[in-house]
C-alpha cells in the first residue's frame, strides 16, 4: 500500500491498509521517517516490515494490526524507536513483532504487543544466533493467550541485558529470595529455558 525509499517523511494522521500477502507499510533504506497517530493494517499479509539499513525512524502514537503472519518486522534495521503503540497479531502462527537478523539498538517503550493466535509464536521475537542485539524494550505489555511473551530461547543480551544491570539483578534476586548467587548467574543461564 506504501513504500517509503527515502528520508526525512512524516506520515501523521494516517490510515494505510491492504487486504494483499504484501506489506502495508513498508520502508526500505530510509531514515529519519516518522509514522505519528496513525493506523496501519494488513488482513493477508505482513503489517509494517523496516528492512535495507533502515535507520533512525520513529512509529509513535499508531496501531499496528494484521490477521495474519507478522504484524512487524525490523531486518537490518537499526536505532529505530516504537513507543506508545499498539501492535497485534489478530491469529496466525508468527509473532507480532519479529527483530530479525540485523534489528539492532532498536527501542521499544510505552507499547503494547499482543499475540492473540493460541497457537501463535512469541508476541515479541528475536532473531537466530547472532541477528539481532542490543535492542531494548522498556515499559511495554507483552502477551499472548499460550504464555510465551517473549521468546523464552532468547539470550537475555537480546533482551537488553548488559552486564550492570545482570550484576544488578542477582543482588535484587539475593535481597528478595535471601539467597547468595554468583554474580556470573546470568550470563552461565543466558536464557529463560
């Protein structure tokens, strides 16, 4: 429906919608775009994909909605922020948001990511070994009805977790649990599994 190739656009107030296997929204090799209070939707395909070194963008205020395959997808996409949005994947088996190979230092805040599908993957998704890192997700809500919020095979470095704040949650763990733990704890369990 829209393909931004190119820097510097703000889309305010907007609706983008398509019915097709394609893409709503798509930018590709842009930066500096801003999507504000707008809503983007897709029925048969993927919802909003950033991808081609795609940087620096802003999707605030907006919803994000599919009813099937991903709602978003960041590849190669990198120091992009999506705060106060609302992103769902309406059914399907794929996550609402995938940060796949090349997502990184992306910022996810003040947002809300649902996986309505029971047989759906993680809401949030992060990409194979070595894709995607140091992105962060702060202050959001994130569900699905199967329980896997988050991809539970992730390494909590994809998840934001650098080492002050590894240290800083095993003395919160000790305090809370009063137990003594090494301060190593998470990088030798670098995962929920």
């Amino acid at each position: 429906a829209l393909i931004v190739q190119s820097n510097n656009n703000y889309v305010d107030q907007s609706t983008i919608t398509s019915n097709s296997t394609g893409k709503a929204l798509y930018l590709f090799s842009g930066s500096s775009n801003t999507i504000n209070r707008s809503v983007v939707t897709n029925n048969g395909g993927r919802a909003l994909e950033m991808e081609g070194n795609t940087f620096s963008n802003t999707i605030s205020y907006s919803s994000v909605t599919n009813s099937s395959g991903d709602t978003m997808v960041l590849g190669t996409a990198s120091s992009n922020t999506l705060t106060r949005t609302y992103l769902l994947s309406k059914s399907g088996t794929s996550a609402t948001l995938w940060l796949n190979v090349g997502a990184n230092y992306n910022t996810i805040s003040w947002s809300t990511v649902l996986n309505n599908a029971s047989n759906g993957e993680a809401a949030l998704a992060f990409g194979w070994i070595n894709g995607s890192s140091y992105n962060v997700v702060t202050n959001s809500y994130l569900s699905n009805p199967s329980g896997t919020a988050v991809d539970p095979g992730a390494p909590f470095s994809r998840l934001g977790l650098d080492s002050l704040m590894a240290v800083s949650l095993v003395h919160a763990l000790e305090r809370r649990f009063g137990v003594t733990l090494y301060p190593t704890l998470l990088f030798e369990h670098a995962t929920l599994d």
